[in-house]
C-alpha cells in the first residue's frame, strides 16, 4: 500500500528565476521514491529552448538533492530527456526511470513537469563536508586566435577568476584558494612533479588543470523564406579539466564540457571579458552553466577524499603542520601522521606504501593555515620527519 507525503521547496534562483515544487510518493519497494517535480523558469531574450533547460534541470536537480542522490548526472540526464521526450530514461546509476510529465507556456514563464524514480546510494563519509582548498594557474587557451574575435586576449584569466568565485558562491567548503599568475602547458611525462610544486608553493591538496578546447564562431546564414533576418552567429565553449590530488598524488577526476551558443555582439566589436554584459549575455550564461557542472563534478570527485597536509617543522616534541583552522581543524582534534614512499616491484611496477606512525596525536593549538601537535600517548616525536603527511581522522 503506497503512503503519500508532500512537500514543498521553492527555490529562486537568480539566474534562472526558477520555482521547484517537490512530490514525493513512497512507492513498495524499500528505499525508491518517485519525485515529481514541477519547475518554472522566466524566458529570456525569447530563448524558449534555455528557459526549459533550466527549468527541467533545477527541478530534477532539487529532486535528487532532497532525496539524498548525487547530482552528478542531472546535465546529462536533462539533455537526453529533452531529446527523447516520447521514451521514458533509464539509468544504471541512481535514478532509474526519468519521464518528462508536461511542458506549457504562459506569457515568458515555461513551466515543466518531470517524474524521477530515485534510489540514492545514501554513501556518507567523514570527509564530505571538510573544507578542501584548491589551486590552479589561468586555464591554458588550446588556440589563441580564436580569442581574435570580439578581442577577447585575456579570456583565460577572465574564465579562472570566474570560476574561483562560482565556487565561493556555490559550495559551502570548496574553493579555489591560489591561482598561479600565469598559464600552465603541462609535458605528460612531468604532470606529477608539477602538480606536487604548485600543491606545495600553494599549501593546498587539490589541483585543478584545464584546457580551454574551443572558443571558434560560426555563422548560420539567414534561410530564403526569411530573408529579412540577419545571419546568426554561434559561438563554441569548449574545456577539458583535470582535478589531481596534489599530496596523496594521483589523477582524481578527468571530464570535458562543450557548449554552442549564440554570439549576440557585434563581429567587429570590442568585448570586455570581465564585465557583466558579456557575462550575462546568451554565451556567457552557457558558459556559467558549465562552471557550475563542474563545480557539482569536483564537488563529487573530491568529497570522500580526507583532508591532508604536510610535517613543517619539529621543535621540542612539539609537530607543526600545514592544516589549520582554514582547514576545518580545531584544538583536540585527532590527527593521523604517517609516511608514504615509493616501491618497485621486481616487474619495475611502481607502488605507493603508507607506514602509520603510532600513538594518538592532538592538535595543541590551531592557527590560519598551520597546527600544532603533540603525541598524546608518549609524547615523544619518534622518527616523525619533515614532509611526512598528517590527515584528519
């Protein structure tokens, strides 16, 4: 026997201006709920297409938050919706069925109903909500005369800093803490050791590297029925990134993002990549909307992921520490030290080994960006040297 319950969230987002109005029914089966969720969103500049978008996208991504979902497929998940409006979407992740309900029009308000069958993994771990630093150098342009049009030179530090602040704005504990004034072309052979440097000069664990793929334009000539139109032009987006751990070391996240919107400014006009007309036009808003996907990806990738940070220095049994109260780290807080080193097999395979030091070690004193510990059990420091790694427990 089904049992009923509602609930209703609104939600106003300031660029979508969308309201999410959240069904969920409790259906036989433990631990599945179908959501149904009904969003509306304003259409901007005519564009219809976008305002549905948005629409569709918040609501489901509202109703898999509140369901305890990830919301790492909501993206792809909207776009085959909305390209496959007769056939219902099934899913080998954690929403099994997907199901467009209704789509209507009154004046510039879309409104869209979709009905989700969600089963969260309700994965927890003691590090999703730690605060984690990150840092990166202006996304490197693949090819920088596309950057020819609208006059656009310094796109690349425009889209980092846009980035650093989408991330303030939308996560609670990421952000993007140094970026590295100038661009980085990482050789393959060397993107470890790099990202190590730029982790240590940074004092932070993540790295971000990315790529700019494309930013070409094209043109879409006006049709012969509609001759009186100009012809349209369409601008590419395009990025690869890379989010690495830069103390633990390995490639923790890997994905690339690509958009075409319309390019709504003149061909031979000069545009400001800082300013809030290009930010809010047409491109800049597809732009944003893949900042934000990446955010949600990182945010995913990152979030089991233990805060950790170096020995700095031993005086007197006493550990100082590269975690602190920026950190999340506070006084009496337990932290494991341990040393990691490289070994090779006799195939030349190379390993990682973690050797725990033992004993219970609490932070003394907590600064900015730095502790101090002491070794709670025996207070002695032992073989603890400089550069072995602490982690919070």
């Amino acid at each position: 026997m089904r049992q009923a319950s509602r609930l209703t969230l609104m939600a106003w987002l300031s660029r979508a201006m969308a309201a999410v109005c959240l069904l969920g029914l409790v259906v036989g089966q433990a631990n599945a709920v179908w959501y149904e969720a009904t969003g509306q969103a304003v259409v901007m500049n005519g564009n219809k297409e976008a305002a549905k978008r948005a629409a569709t996208q918040d609501a489901l991504k509202q109703a898999m938050l509140f369901a305890g979902a990830s919301v790492q497929s909501v993206a792809k998940l909207t776009n085959g919706l909305l390209k496959n409006e007769e056939m219902t979407i099934r899913s080998t992740g954690e929403v099994e069925q997907l199901e467009l309900v209704s789509e209507t029009y009154n004046g510039d308000v879309v409104t869209v109903s979709v009905r989700a069958d969600i089963f969260p993994k309700g994965e927890i771990c003691s590090a999703q909500h730690d605060e984690k630093h990150f840092s990166t150098t202006h996304f490197r342009i693949r090819n920088r005369a596309q950057l020819t049009q609208g006059n656009i030179p310094n796109f690349d530090k425009a889209f980092t800093q846009r980035l650093a602040k989408a991330m303030q704005d939308q996560s609670d504990n990421l952000s993007i803490s140094y970026v590295a004034p100038h661009t980085a072309k990482f050789d393959s052979r060397y993107t470890d050791k790099n990202v190590r440097t730029l982790s240590d000069q940074s004092n932070t664990q993540f790295v971000i590297i990315g790529v700019i793929d494309d930013l070409s334009v094209t043109q879409k000539e006006a049709s012969i029925f509609t001759p009186w139109k100009a012809n349209t032009s369409y601008r590419a987006f395009a990025m690869t990134v890379q989010v690495y751990d830069g103390i633990n070391g390995g490639l923790l996240f890997t994905s690339s993002y690509d958009t075409n919107e319309e390019w709504t400014f003149d061909r031979f006009e000069d545009v400001d990549e800082f300013s809030s007309t290009f930010w809010q036009s047409r491109y800049g808003q597809a732009i944003d909307t893949s900042i934000s996907q990446l955010i949600e990806d990182i945010k995913e990738a990152t979030a089991c992921q233990p805060v950790t940070g170096r020995v700095i220095n031993i005086a007197n049994n006493k550990i100082s520490v590269s975690l602190g109260r920026d950190n999340g780290i506070s006084e009496k807080d337990e932290l494991y030290l341990y040393q990691a080193k490289e070994v090779v097999d006799n195939r030349g395979r190379k390993y990682l080994q973690y050797t725990l030091y033992p004993g219970t070690f609490i932070v003394d004193s907590a600064f900015g960006n730095s502790s101090v510990v002491v070794n709670a059990t025996t207070g002695i420091t032992a073989n603890i040297q400089e550069n072995d790694f602490v982690v919070k427990k």
